[in-house]
C-alpha cells in the first residue's frame, strides 16, 4: 500500500528529500505522493513533524 499525505500537511518539506524514489513532489498547497512510485517504505511518514502522512 501506499502512503499518502492528508490536510495536515505544512507543506515543510522534510518528507520530498526524505523519499529514496522521489515520489513526493509538491501539489496544490501541498505535497503529494505518487502511488505508483511509492514503495511503502514509510521514510517520510517518520520524518513529517505533523503526523500528515498514513498508509493509504
């Protein structure tokens, strides 16, 4: 599964430059992940300092 990156969201950062494949990248507002990039590895959700990030 994929995770995904709810409404929480800051928009700082730390998840893009966390992610092994760059399968984050900034939306509208703010960042997203691309779940079919996404390996499930659950980088960025341990670095988002908001808790925005889940398991989809």
């Amino acid at each position: 599964m994929a995770f995904v990156i709810g409404d929480a969201c800051v928009a700082c950062g730390a998840c893009e430059a966390q992610c092994p494949v760059g399968a984050i990248s900034m939306g509208d507002g703010k960042f997203e992940i691309d779940a079919d990039k996404c390996i499930s590895c659950g980088s960025c959700a341990g670095q988002c300092p908001v808790g925005a990030i889940a398991e989809d």
